[in-house]
C-alpha cells in the first residue's frame, strides 16, 4: 500500500499540534463577543458544557480511529465498512465542512484587518483581502511548500502566548469585579448557539488524516484527541473569563480587538489583531495544504473525475486539486457570513461524524467481533449519536438547502467518475 512508503514522523506532539491547530483557528476569536451578548456572566460556564458534549462525539471517533494505521480517516473508516459510494459521501462531507472553515476564516481574517484600518472601506478591503490572501496561499501551495511540526509549534506559541498573558492580565485587573454566572439560561436560546458554539471545538479531526504517517497511531491519535480537547476547554473557559472580566464595549466584527484596547490600550489592540492574523493565515495555509488532498485521494480512489488526480509536471504538487478547493472556498467566502458558514460546516461535519458512528459495529464484526463494542462505549456511542441528531434539529433552512445542494453536486461527480472509469474498463478489455 502507499502508506507503506510513507515516513511515520508524526509523534504525540506533532499529533497534538495538528489538532490543536485545527480546532483554534476563527472559532475563538469570534466567539467570545457574542456569548458575552447572549448569556452575560454565565458566559464561560458554556465551553465546559459544550466541551464535554463534544468529548461524548470524540470518543467513539477515537475508538474507530484506533481501529486504523493508514492515511484518510474518516473517508478510510467509513469505505472499509461500507464501500466506496459511502466512503465518497464521507470524503465530500469532509472536503465541505474544510470548505466551509476556510471560508469563515478568511471571513474572520477581512473583519480584524479592516479593523486595524478602520478608515479604509470595508465593503471594498474585505473581499479584496480574502482575494488576495487565498490567491496568494493557493500559488504557494501548487509550488509547493512544506509545513513541519516546528511551524506548528510556532504558530501555537505565537497564537496562545500573547492571548494567555492579555486575559490573565485581564483577570488581574478587573478579576475583582466578575459576576456570579446566575441562573442556567434558557434551553431554547442554548439551542439557537449551539451549533456556532460546536465550531469552537471542530477541527481536532484534522489529526485523523494522517494516520499513515503517524507513529503508533492505534494509541497516538485517540489520546492526542482526548488531550487536547481537555486543553482546549480549559483555554476557551479562560478566554471568556477574561472577556467577562473586561467587558469591552460591543464589537461583532473584532471582539478581541476591543478586548485587547480594553486592557492594554492601542497596544494591546495591535497585539491581539498581529495574533489574530498571523493565527488565521498558518491555519488557512494549513488548510489549503492539506485539505485538497482529500479530493486528489478520492481521485485516485476513482470516486471523483480524473481530473482532480493530476499532478503538476513541474512542481509536482495535486495543482488541479489545490486550484478547485480554493475556488470553491473563495466563493463561499465572498458570499457567506462567519455564522451562516460556520454552522454549513458544523452540520457537514456532524453528519460525517454519524457516518463514522454506524461504522464502527460493522467494522467491529468484520473484525470477527461482537458487533457492539462494551457497555461504556455503547452508552457513549448512543449519547454521543443522540447530540449529533440533537444539534442537526437546529438547523435552519439556508443551511439545510446549502448542504443538500453541495451533497448533490458531490453525488453528481462521482457518477461522473464511475462513468469514466466503467468507460476505461470496457476499453482495456
């Protein structure tokens, strides 16, 4: 298999970092604004909450990832249980909710820009500055850069220091003055943040891809998963107290700019927009390295046209694959807002992790197995596919229409694939 002839450089670490960087990307520099707006003090009692409904949807994912030592991750888990069809359906999901993110982020990184120039016109600035920074990324990639773990780790640093220190300073100058959290809050105004609160936590199944070029990933890749959505938690819960504590004036588009002038003045604006920028473009430009790879594989697959599959002749990089992946998301950019495109994503992502889910029985008795794992993963396996139709039943109808259309689109590709490749069969013979 090609996974055979792949280096295994991936370690705890580097898996760490690859979720990490997945999931602190847009999410947290949005978000803390709007649940101040919407639930005051009990604020950061939220991510705690969310964070352990997400842990229930990580666990089963982690039980099938420990099932895998080969790249693709849920495109892999879901085709070994139930044929290629299936398995494309995962990968087109997968491909849609990286889609989505790279859109909302882009988003993210036009508001914090025309924010530190708040004279130049933000209609104008912020498509042109998603234009640029995608373009500019897309060209990089099809010449073909390399990201390490050291560049993970530095943008990590450069994305959690300088934030740490401003909320911790935060807390130490305005900590006195925090409210009790009060009252839990409406279940129906939860239910209407739910599913933009679950995208502060998607991202971490970034690390399920490269399974074949991690080492020891039966055991490296589930506790990488559960690790860092316990920090993760842990971080945003501090974030938020920190915002609480402040309470900067309202600002929907750069909440953490008005938090940073709120603590450290001029100063501590410019640190927080550098940190959002700089966090937003190496988790874009990681996004743009790795996500077109998913329609290059199921091009290899021959679940999509060949097109997808064709290799640069001179910088040797899936350019077709990049090129279609950042047209797409630059689309989504310039005609969708960071909510509406969040919970597209949210949604595409949470019908994959279904996906994943009703394959781990069948994979359990493919295996020679009962098909049902013990009675603490069962339980969490039904609770865990429990919030996921949960958090689906929020969805609007936009949303709805957006995932249908982009289902049938997909759907409508791999027939074409499956044409070609019955065309070429007939041929050979």
């Amino acid at each position: 298999m090609q996974t055979e002839t792949l280096t295994r450089g991936i370690g705890p670490l580097g898996a760490a970092l690859i979720a990490f960087n997945g999931i602190v990307g847009a999410g947290i520099f949005m978000l803390p604004g709007l649940v101040h707006d919407r639930f005051g003090a009990f604020g950061p009692w939220l991510f705690p909450l969310f964070g352990c409904v997400m842990l229930m949807m990580v666990l089963p994912l982690a039980a099938v990832a420990a099932r895998f030592d080969v790249n693709g991750g849920p495109v892999a888990y879901v085709a070994s249980a139930f044929g290629p069809f299936a398995g494309f359906q995962a990968g087109w999901l997968f491909t849609l909710a990286k889609l989505t993110a790279l859109a909302a982020n882009a988003n993210v990184f036009a508001s914090y820009l025309t924010g530190l120039f708040p004279g130049l016109n933000a209609a104008i600035i912020g498509p042109l500055s998603m234009l640029l920074l995608i373009g500019a990324l897309t060209a990089a990639n099809v010449v073909g850069v390399k990201q390490s773990i050291r560049l993970l780790t530095a943008i990590s640093v450069l994305k959690v220091l300088p934030v740490l220190l401003l909320v911790l300073a935060a807390l130490w100058m305005f900590g006195g003055a925090l409210p009790a959290p009060g009252p839990f809050p409406p279940l129906s105004q939860v239910e209407a943040s739910a599913l933009i609160l679950l995208y502060a936590f998607v991202g971490f199944e970034n690390v399920l891809v490269p399974a074949g070029e991690t080492r020891d990933p039966r055991r490296t890749i589930p506790r990488a998963l559960v690790l860092t959505l316990v920090l993760t938690t842990s971080f945003y819960m501090l974030i938020q107290f920190g915002f609480l504590a402040a309470d900067p004036p309202a600002s929907e588009d750069a909440p953490m700019i008005a938090f940073g002038a709120k603590v450290a003045g001029a100063a501590g604006a410019l640190v927080m927009t550098l940190v959002v920028l700089a966090s937003l473009t190496g988790n874009l430009h990681g996004n743009i390295l790795s996500s077109p790879r998913l329609l290059f594989a199921m091009a290899e697959r021959r679940v999509l046209p060949a097109w997808f599959g064709r290799v640069h002749a001179r910088f040797g990089t899936p350019a077709n694959a990049v090129l279609a992946f950042a047209g797409m998301a630059l689309l989504l950019a310039l005609t969708g807002s960071f909510v509406f495109l969040a919970v597209l994503g949210t949604i595409a992502r949470l019908f994959l992790f279904l996906m994943v889910y009703a394959s781990l029985p069948k994979l359990r008795r493919d295996a020679g197995e009962r098909a049902m794992p013990d009675v603490g993963l069962t339980v969490v396996l039904l609770i865990a596919t429990g919030l996921c139709l949960w958090a689906i039943l929020q969805v609007e109808a936009d949303a709805w229409a957006m995932l249908v259309g982009s289902v049938a689109v997909g759907t409508g590709l791999f027939f074409v694939a499956r044409r070609g490749r019955l065309g070429g069969e007939r041929a050979d013979s």
